[in-house]
C-alpha cells in the first residue's frame, strides 16, 4: 500500500475516534471539548492534503490521538446516569481550573489549526522547499499538541479525570440540591395555600402561657410522657387523652408543657390552642387545615407524592369545605400515607371550651371525627386534649364512642394538698425575684409571704400568676399595701375558686383606676372602652387598631392606661401594633357577668356592642374608606384568586382596623338586645353604596360567607322592610 494511502488509513481512524468525542461532548456538561475535537478534525483533514513526510505525519496523528484518547477519558470519567446530564442546558459546576485547561488546549489548537492551513500554501513551492517546510511545519505542530495534551491532561499534580470526576461529584450533588430545592419550592406554595391559623402553641399569642415551673405537676408530666411515648398493642385504647379542669386551674399551661416537651423529642406532629375572643382561634373552621399544615412542617414522613397528592386533591375542591370532608382528607388521608412503622406522632388541643357559644354543636363533631380518625390511621397517633368540664364537651366524652378508647384526667381529682404545693412553689420563686427592697419589706411583716397567699389561691394557678403580676407593680413599703388588699379579702364563710378570683380582678381594677383617676376629664369614658373592647371585640387587636376603631389618642390616651392593666392584660408596651388580649379567658367573663363584677366595671354586653357597631361603621362610611374597585385592580371583574399580589393589595387598601370593621360589624349587631338596634346606623350603611363597597371587600378577603351567616340574623332584629331596602339598593 503506498504512503499515502497508509497516512489516509490513519487519519480516517483518528477523524472516527474524533467524531464520537463529538457526539459524546454535546450536553455532557463540559463546556469547550466539543469545540476541541472539531479543531482536530480541521487539523486532520488538511493532514490528508500532504503527500509526502509520512513520519513527520505519524507522529503528529500519533499526538492528536494521545490528546484524543485524553478526551474520551475525560469524558467517560462523567457518569452518564447523572441526573443532571440530561437536563438540557445544565453544566458542571464552574471551576477555573478546568476552564483554564480548556482555553489554553483551545488556543493552542488555533494556532495549530493555523498552520495546517498553511500545508497546501507549501506544497506548491519547489520540491525542494516544499519538503523541508512541510516537515517543519508538521514537527512544529506535533510538538505543540503534544505540550499543549500534557498541560491539559496533568496540571498542578491533577490528572483531567480527577478534576472531571471531582466536578461530577459536585455537578451532582448541586442538581440534588437544585431538585430539593423545586421540591421544597413546590412543597411550601402547596401548603401555603392550606388556609391555617397562628394557633401553635409557640405562636406569639400564646406567649404568656409560660411553661411548668421545674418541680411542679411533676407525677401528671411523667404520666403524660409514658402515655405519649408508649408502643401501640393491639390492645391500646388510649390514643385520646383529655384533661379536664375549672377555669384557671393550669389546663393551659400544662398543654403547653405537653407540647413543648413533645416537639423536643421530636414527635410533636401539630398544636390548636383555641382562644375565646380570637377569631381565627374560637371556632372550629381551622382546626383541621391548621392541623394539616403543621403536620406537613413538623414530620419529615409526610413529604410524599401521596400526600402531596392528598393535599393537592383537596384544595382543587375549591372554598373551604365542610368539616366532615377536612377531617377525611387532610387528617385520615394524610396520615394514612405513613407507615404504621413511623414514630409517634402527638397533637396537643387546648381548651376546646374557648370555642364560641354559637359553635358549641361543632366542638362535639370536631372531638368525635378526631376519634373516628384514629380508629382508621394506622401510624401511631396521639392525641392530647384539655378542656373545662363544660356541658356539652362533657356530653360528648361521656358517649360510649369516647368512653371506651379514651384516657381521662380531673385536675380537680389530685390532691388539694399537692396542688397547693405546687402553687406555693411558684409564689416563693416568683417572690424572690422582687427587688430587695420588696422583699426585705415582705419579710418583715409576713412570716410567709408565698403560704398565705398559697391560702387564698384556692387551688387556681391563674389566681397565683395574676397576683404575681400585681404585685410586680409595688415597690418597698407600698408592697405592704397591695398584699393587705389580697389577704384582707379573708372572709368566714368559704367561697367558691372563682369569687376568689373574681376578687382579685376587682382589686386590680380598683387599683389601677381609683377614684380620684376616674374623676378626671374623659378617664371614665377611656376605661369604659378599653374595658369594652376586651369583653365585646369578635378578635383581638393591636392598642393601634382599636384607637383608630375607637377614636382614641393612641399615645397621650390609650397606651397609658394600658400600662395599668398590665396584670391582666397581655401587650407590648414597646409596640403599639402588637394584639393585645387578656391574659385569661376567665377576666372578659369576669366583666360581662354583672353578678361576678361590681357595677363600676362591669360591661354591659348589648350596648356595648351596640356602640362598637357605631364604631365600626363610621369607619365604613368615612370617605375613601370603601370605594369601588377597592383593591385598585387593572381589571376590576377579576378573580381574586387570580391576582398575584392580592396579599401587598390588602395590606395597601384594606388596612387592620378597616378589614375588622368589614369582618365583625355584622357579628357586634348580632350580639345587641333588639330594642337597642341602631336602626338608622344600619339603614344609612345598607341604603348606601357602600353596602356595595362592602361586599366586595369580603370578596377581596375572601370571607363572603360572613354575609351570608350573619345577614339573615341581622334582618331578624332589625325587620323585613329595612332588611329588603338594603337589598334593593344595593
């Protein structure tokens, strides 16, 4: 065979081996080796045009295809099984070491490319010439592969496959991250549309709760972490576990405890502390979403695509749904997609009682599908409920369906003698945090400052904690004074826990208000209000949010005598648009019920309600409160739940204090005696178009079914003929 037609032989095999590189460079992630292998391929074909100097050609061939094999090495060191190889326009990650390889072997190949274009240019001189430059030519280029190969293939004591594999590693590890984190992404707007509550026992409102003083209700803890750490039998029938007590007995506080002590084990699934008074936290309607939302955080196990499809599947049902269809798929469904070999999950419920008079029928259905749904789960699920022993929950506990799977526990059964123990732990510790010269004055007239007080706490933990905080008001000698109101409260005939309580209200509220304060110009009306909006208000608002409702002076006004009700009230003294609210359930029925309360604070419901409906709806009414496309849409029929920044549009145009009044006015007018309905009010907002306005607004926050619910009561009180009137004009 001649020369040449060897030389040929040569160059089609290395233009093979360097057209697959081709193939295997594009999308492997390495940026520039496809570039490399097209100018070999240039190199070669001019290669073909020398006829002559067929060693000076083997040896160059020979490089190139030395830097080839390099190539596919470096290639194949790329797992084609990475994910990320086949998703388009992915690369490994940046490393200026491999780039750095890849230009220097890229701007070398040019210039070798270069001079191959030269060879036919050569060829056409003398014999002679022609030869010699060829071989120089050739040479020259062998060399310069072969330094420009040893670069690209070992630099800085790296071989090109460790750096490509090390990348790989990387490159993989970043597309793992890449797909957590569009899972994550996918994962966090799912459940952002799960419509939920601040309920958790960590939430902010909660704060005051506190946890167990070290020491205290230690026999009932140990009892309560056996039951919630147990192993499932076949025989367990204690997944339901309900604790019940009077008002101020502790309940809460030890839910807390309960939850708290759960979730640093690491089996807290989700936490519902109701709280009368708050609106998203007395009812029911959350319960189960909020239940769902917490668990989807809190256990690892349940970010699945089946439970992701479970969530899913529900919300494409639309608005909220009834409480039967939340319970069946976003309690049962989801937590059927564990294995029953999954940890024990605990969900703690506090104080169920708090829940709305009006929504007592469906306390006792929300325990009851609590119930049916563990018989059905077959992870292991534990449920952790307090209540008062209020009528219809107890109803509900006593049905046979409850009796036989459920463990009970009476506050009021331990020991009188226990309970105080623990109440005089908790006075000598908060007392002997005073300031020295409280407790030198203490000390010097009570011999037992903690027992005495013990005495007249009559077994409530509430009555100790507001003590505490009364007396925290007192400094020296003026300590004396305010335990002399306490203990001088003693009486010969016993009492009941709560006229102790009710007491020691009447003694905080006379101490923050005496006489000679309420006498002064307007402080009487202030506190009426102040007082009012804690025992009336449908939810709990900032100090900020009930002056502009109200139209008081914030700073000058109301934040002062707020800081007198610092014992009974939970709010930041700091910032004025932090909710405030009471910091117990018993202190609002305290003010409404007019033989608990003395009449100079006690707050008469109807009318009160009455006049924060006045409130309200002059807010309404105030020009450029409710105006038409309030949420200043670019198209106004839009749905909202097609606007992206409806939440931003909200906050802008329907601030607090303009979002309750369009949520509670209906429910203050349904709370007013009908003699006292301010008709005219009513009529003038109805007849309006603001009635129009306000209607939207529900719309916009996506809380029609308020119309809807209080409307029809509404029209009851006020009569027919008014009611139609809004109708038709509106």
């Amino acid at each position: 065979m001649p020369s040449s037609s060897k030389i040929d032989v040569s160059v089609s095999g290395t233009q093979s081996v360097l057209r697959l590189i081709c193939e295997g460079a594009t999308g492997c992630g390495l940026p520039g080796l496809e570039g490399v292998a097209k100018v070999l391929l240039h190199i070669t074909e001019q290669i073909k045009k020398v006829k002559e100097n067929d060693g000076s050609c083997k040896t160059l061939l020979q490089h190139i295809d030395e830097l080839s094999a390099t190539l596919r090495s470096a290639l194949d060191t790329i797992d084609p099984s990475t994910p990320f190889i086949n998703d388009s326009g992915q690369r490994l990650v940046s490393s200026l070491d491999l780039s750095t390889r890849v230009d220097s072997l890229m701007r070398e190949l040019e210039q070798v490319r270069g001079m191959a274009d030269t060879l036919k240019e050569a060829a056409r001189r003398s014999r002679f010439l022609k030869a010699t430059t060829i071989a120089g030519l050739l040479k020259e280029m062998a060399d310069r592969v072969k330094a420009a190969r040893d670069v690209f293939a070992f630099s800085g004591q790296v071989s090109i496959e460790t750096l490509v594999r090390d990348l790989t590693a990387k490159s993989r590890q970043a597309a793992l991250e890449r797909n957590q984190q569009r899972e994550s992404s996918e994962w966090d707007d799912l459940c952002n549309r799960i419509p939920h509550a601040d309920a958790g026992y960590s939430a902010r409102v909660h704060a005051r709760h506190g946890r167990l003083l070290p020491g205290t209700r230690t026999d009932l803890l140990q009892d309560l972490d056996d039951w919630a750490t147990s192993a499932p039998t076949a025989l367990d029938t204690s997944s339901f576990f309900v604790l019940t007590g009077g008002a101020g007995s502790g309940k809460s506080t030890i839910a807390f405890d309960v939850a708290r002590r759960a979730e640093t084990r690491g089996h807290l699934g989700a936490s519902f502390f109701f709280m009368r008074g708050a609106a998203s936290l007395d009812s029911t309607d959350l319960i189960f979403p909020t239940l769902a939302w917490q668990l989807l955080a809190n256990v690892p196990g349940l970010r699945s695509a089946a439970a992701y499809s479970v969530v899913q599947t529900h919300l494409l049902r639309g608005g909220p749904q009834n409480m039967d269809q939340q319970a069946e798929d976003l309690f049962v469904k989801l937590l059927s997609t564990l294995p029953p070999s999954s940890p024990p999950i605990a969900i703690v419920i506090d104080a169920v009682d708090e829940c709305s008079s009006s929504r007592q029928d469906f306390v006792q259905r929300m325990l009851f599908l609590i119930m049916q749904s563990l018989s059905s789960i077959t992870c292991t699920v534990r449920v952790f409920v307090t209540s008062r022993p209020e009528v219809h929950v107890e109803d509900a506990l006593r049905s046979l369906t409850f009796q036989s799977k459920t463990q009970r526990f009476r506050l009021h059964d331990i020991p009188r003698s226990t309970v105080d123990r623990d109440i005089k732990l908790f006075f000598t510790t908060a007392l002997s945090q005073l300031p020295d010269v409280s407790r030198r004055a203490l000390s010097s007239v009570y011999g037992d400052a903690a027992g005495d007080l013990t005495e007249h706490a009559a077994g409530l933990f509430i009555y100790a904690s507001i003590a505490v905080e009364y007396l925290k008001w007192f400094r020296g000698d003026d300590i004396l004074e305010a335990m002399e109101q306490i203990l001088g409260t003693e009486s010969s005939a016993p009492k009941p826990q709560l006229a102790r309580l009710d007491e020691l209200y009447t003694i905080v509220l006379e101490s923050a208000f005496p006489p000679e304060f309420l006498r002064l110009p307007g402080k009487a009306a202030l506190v009426d209000v102040v007082l009012s909006s804690v025992a009336v208000l449908k939810d709990h608002v900032s100090p900020w949010v009930l002056a502009v409702i109200a139209g008081l002076d914030l700073d000058g006004g109301l934040l002062p005598l707020l800081h007198r009700l610092a014992a009974v009230l939970s709010f930041d003294p700091n910032d004025a648009d932090v909710i405030m609210r009471p910091l117990h359930a018993s202190f609002p029925e305290y003010l409404v019920d007019p033989a608990r309360s003395t009449s100079k604070f006690w707050v008469d419901s109807s009318i009160q309600n009455c006049v924060f409906t006045g409130h309200t709806l002059s807010l309404l009414r105030k020009q450029g409160t409710l105006v038409s496309n309030l949420c200043r849409m670019e198209h106004p029929g839009q749905a909202p739940a097609a606007v992206v920044d409806l939440r931003e549009r909200i906050a802008s145009y329907l601030p607090p204090p303009v979002r309750y009044a369009c949520l509670y006015w209906p429910a203050h007018v349904a709370c007013i005696d009908r003699d006292s309905i301010p008709k005219h009010q009513l009529e003038s907002f109805c007849v309006s178009e603001k009635f129009v306005y306000w209607l939207e607004a529900l719309g916009y926050l996506r809380r029609l079914d308020i119309a809807t619910q209080w409307l029809p009561s509404i029209r009851h009180k006020i009569g027919v003929s008014i009611f139609g009137l809004c109708i038709s004009r509106s």
